[in-house]
C-alpha cells in the first residue's frame, strides 16, 4: 500500500496506482480508505459506470446506504451490466436488504417475461 501511496502523493491522478490502491484496501477492509479512492476515481471518470459500481459497494460496506443506492443507480444509468456479479456481490448485502434493491434490478435488467410482456 505504502508504494500505491507515495505514487500518488506525487501523481495524484495516476490511474493504476489508484486502482491498485483501491483494490488493497478493498482487500484490507479499509473501506473508508476505499470510498475517498472511490470518490476520486468518480471524479476523474465521471461517465465509467465501474467506478460507480465499487462507490455504491464502499457506501453499502460503511452503511451508507442512501448514496449507495445513488451510487449504484448512477452505475446502472451509465450502463454497468455484470448484473450476475451484482447479485452475488457480499459488499452489497445492506442493500439487498432494502425494498429498493429488487425495484433497482428490475427497472434496469427486465426479466425475459417483461421485454415480452
């Protein structure tokens, strides 16, 4: 982690080394760590629905689960489609708990009965 960071004290946006980084504190469960680099990669890739995907996992890991769901719609909107891994995705339990979560599925990834219907 320390090498990501002393890359980024001298490039702020080097892309790698904040993806590196993230996936580190990910990995560490430094989830607050993980959300600023979250918001950074946001930022600087403003149309990158991934990025959108790993902010909504670190707002739902820190129970933040209003802007998670912001997050997450953001990512959906932008095109993110890995709607298998959304599924199974543990960082995203707090928000399989809430109502919102199935009504969020189900407006951006119709079941085949619905595109037919």
């Amino acid at each position: 982690m320390g090498f990501f960071e002393s890359v980024l004290a001298s490039e702020p946006d080097q892309l790698d080394a904040l993806l590196a980084l993230g996936n580190l504190y990910s990995k560490y469960r430094l989830h607050e760590k993980g959300l600023e680099v979250d918001k950074r990669l946001v930022r600087m890739h403003p149309r990158e629905p991934l990025y959108y995907y790993n902010l909504a996992c670190s707002h739902s890991l820190l129970g933040q689960i209003d802007t998670a769901f912001d997050a997450l719609t953001q990512a959906l909107q932008l095109g993110y489609d890995k709607f298998e891994q959304l599924k199974a995705d543990p960082d995203l339990e707090n928000l399989k708990k809430d109502c919102r979560y199935e009504s969020l599925l189900k407006e951006h990834h119709p079941t085949p009965e619905r595109e037919n219907g």
